[in-house]
C-alpha cells in the first residue's frame, strides 16, 4: 500500500461496492476498493434470487453464473393450499460466488482498483468533511485519503455511523435470516418457493430457491421481534425434519436484512452509503443485490460527476436521485410488509382459497396482491401503484 491518494475510495467489494467503483471510473476518476475478505463473492449469504431484468441492466446473463431459471412462484398456505403463478418477467438463482467476482471485474474493467484483505477501521477528516480512510493491511495500518468515501460496508455497516451518519434501524425490521444450502430436494428446478404462517415464519416467509442438480438454498427470515421469542435456526430445523430428513447439508448461513425504508440522510460532505451500509433492500422482498447495485451505479456516477466537476455540494444531489429512482418505491413496498406482517394464518388460507379461482392465465403478483388487500382500500392505492400501474 502506497501513499497515494485517489479521487474516490469505496469501502466493501459486494454487489453495491463495485457498481459504485465501476461507474465512478467511467468518469475517468481514480477509485480503490477496500475489501476486508480475502475473496470477492465469498463467503456468500444470500438467497441469490433476482431477476433478470435486475442483473442485465449491469452486466449480460451468462450461465456462468445463473444456477437457475426461474418462470414461476409457488406460494404455500399455512393449510398447505398451493397457488402457483407465472412470472411476467423471469429470474434467476445465481452462484453469488461468482456473480461478484465477475461485477468485480467490471469495476476493474473501467480502471478501479480492488484491494482484498484491506480493513478499514476509521475515516479521516478535514475540517467536516470525510476526506480517507484509515486500513489494516497486511499488519499495518495505513492511512488513504481522498476527496470522497463511498460506504457499500453491508448490513453490518460502520463506516456511515463514523461519519456521524445515522444508521441505527428498529430492531423489528432487522429480519433475522438463516438458510442453509442442502442436496437432495426434489423440487421443480424452475419455480421459486414461498411459505407463509406462524409455523413457518411468522412477520416474514419461508423459502426454498433451486440450485440446480435437486440442491437448493432453504432458508427463512423473521422479525427481529419473533427472532426474540424462538430463533429462525429452530424453525428452519423442524421445516427440515417435517419436510426432508434426507437431505445433506452444505452450507449453513445466517444474516441480517434490513427490511426497512432507505435511511434518512445517505450523502454528507465527503461521504455517501450505497447497498445495503444505506438499507436501500426492497422491504418487501428483502431482495438487496439488484437495489443495491442500482444504489452504487447512482451513487458512483454522482460521486465521478462530482469530481469531474470540482464541486463537492453535487455529492448530496445522490438522496435525491435514489429515491427518485428506487426510495420512494420501498417506501410504499414497505407499508404492503407492514400490512401483511399483521395477517394471521386464517387471512392466508382465505387469501390463498380466493385466489385458486383466479385462472391461471390471469394470475400475477399484482391481482395476488389485490386479492389479500381488497378490504384495505390505502393499501390498495399502493399496490396499484407499484404493481398495477407501470
Ligand atoms: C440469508 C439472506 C438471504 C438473502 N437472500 C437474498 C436474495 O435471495 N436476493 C437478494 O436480492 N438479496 C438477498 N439478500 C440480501 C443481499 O444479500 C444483500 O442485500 C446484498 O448482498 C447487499 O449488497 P452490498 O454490496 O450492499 O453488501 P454486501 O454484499 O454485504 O457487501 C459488503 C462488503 O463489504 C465488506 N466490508 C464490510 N466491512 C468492511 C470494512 N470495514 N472494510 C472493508 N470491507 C468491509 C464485506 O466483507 C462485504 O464483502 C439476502 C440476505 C441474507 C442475509
């Protein structure tokens, strides 16, 4: 590590990190990305699951990568009713692993730098404004600076609340996941599925995303709240022994999601948050690589305008274009959670028995939605809003 000072540094090489290095260097700026692993992609812990939409506006679909093709959801009552819907726009399972190993390579493609084992534990400062870092490399501590700091740090994010940022959510809405990656799970390879109820994943859902070769990754998110009162690792283990006694396991993970809105302030001087350091996971979904890739391709070009242009007050200009784009959208997914957190088993099971006279042809997430929210007129508007009216 040199004495040398770059335009921008980006702390952490997942998903949100490297699309903010890779669109701040098209701008012919300098960028280095801290990672504090020894490996870009690894280790994973996510479900993988995106859509294809979500990946090819970064990068084109290649097999190398895709696990899965996804065409349709398969969504479980807690009385066991099936509905199954087709996607209007399919997805994917990914191998992670190497999906951020090749986002990575874009980044460097553009001319960012990438540094693994790099840790950074402080920012420097002048006057107010975040203005480097301070890394553990290799034994020492060094000491970077530049003229802006891009916090893409992960749910377990530091760098923000070091910049006097406010990153502190409601434990609530940490949804506390656990998934394990098993062999031996016969499921239709092309088809997501979703569980819902009390036995389940109470204030969350249950899910099993195929892999490909009968592998799947299997995993759960609750509330922070339920997560108190009986973990997400025991509903997980008697899922499994009620479901798949014969499974082998893996790999076994477990996680945070922040399934909230967009943290208030994400840009101060010297300093924006990107991917999930900014919470910018749809709360709905609890989905975060596309967002969050959205989020660093936002905030990395404002950060290399910034730059280009010698003005450092255009960095701010970051809130606004991420809620214009996304924000304001999690925003209102984020009411749908708050709606369907309050549903007890008996309002799935009705919800699922309306919907299997929906004919198959017309299903879509949007009418399951309308049908689960029709005696709740506001949130209607939403769904309408997000689902219905494109
Ligand atoms: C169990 C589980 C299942 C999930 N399933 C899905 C899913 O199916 N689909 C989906 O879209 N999303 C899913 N998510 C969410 C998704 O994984 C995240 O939203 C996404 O990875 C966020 O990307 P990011 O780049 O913001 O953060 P990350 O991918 O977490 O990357 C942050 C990086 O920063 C590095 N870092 C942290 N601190 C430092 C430091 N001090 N110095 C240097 N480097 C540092 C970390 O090592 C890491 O590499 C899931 C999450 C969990 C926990």
């Amino acid at each position: 590590m040199t004495n040398k000072e770059y335009d921008i540094i980006v702390v952490g090489a997942g998903p949100a990190g490297t699309m903010a290095a890779r669109f701040a260097a098209e701008h012919g700026v300098s960028v280095l990305v801290l990672e504090k692993d020894r490996d870009v992609g690894y280790p994973v812990r996510c479900g993988e699951a995106i859509s294809k939409a979500g990946v090819e506006e970064f990068i084109p679909s290649n097999d190398k990568f895709i696990a899965s093709k996804i065409d349709k959801f398969s969504m479980i009552s807690p009385d066991g009713t099936e509905l199954i819907i087709p996607l209007e726009e399919s997805g994917y399972i990914l191998e992670r692993r190497i999906f951020d190993y090749e986002l990575a390579k874009t980044a460097v493609s553009a001319g960012a730098e990438i540094i693994t084992r790099a840790y950074v534990n402080g920012l420097l400062f002048d006057n107010d404004a975040v203005a480097g870092v301070e890394v553990e490399y290799r034994g020492e501590t060094h000491k970077i600076k530049s003229k802006i700091v891009i916090a893409a740090d992960g749910v377990e994010s530091r760098v923000g609340r070091w910049a006097g940022i406010k990153t502190h959510i409601d434990f609530r809405d940490m949804e506390s996941c656990v998934q394990i990656t098993a062999a031996n799970i016969p499921v239709d390879q092309n088809t997501l599925y979703f569980y819902f109820g009390k036995d389940y994943a109470p204030e969350g859902y249950f899910w099993i995303f195929p892999k490909g070769g009968n592998t799947a990754n299997i995993g759960l998110g609750i509330s922070g709240n339920i997560g108190k009162k009986k973990s997400a690792l025991s509903f997980l283990n008697e899922f499994m022994t009620n479901n798949y006694p014969n499974a082998s396991i893996l790999t076994q993970i477990a996680g945070g999601v922040p399934s909230t809105i967009t943290l208030e302030k994400i840009a101060a001087p010297g300093i924006i948050l990107v991917g999930d350091a900014a919470r910018q996971v749809n709360p709905l979904s609890g989905g975060g690589i596309a967002s969050g890739m959205i989020g660093g391709k936002i905030g990395g070009t404002i950060a290399g305008e910034s730059i280009k242009m010698k003005n450092p007050n255009h960095l701010l200009s970051y809130e606004t274009a991420w809620h214009k784009r996304l924000g304001k959208r999690h925003e209102i997914f984020n009411k749908l959670k708050e709606g369907i957190y309050k549903f007890d088993d008996n309002k799935f099971n009705e919800i699922a028995h309306a919907f299997l006279k929906v004919p198959y042809e017309k299903r879509s997430i949007g009418n399951l939605f309308k049908t689960a929210l029709f005696n709740k007129p506001s949130l209607l508007i939403d769904v309408a809003k997000v689902f219905l009216i494109k």
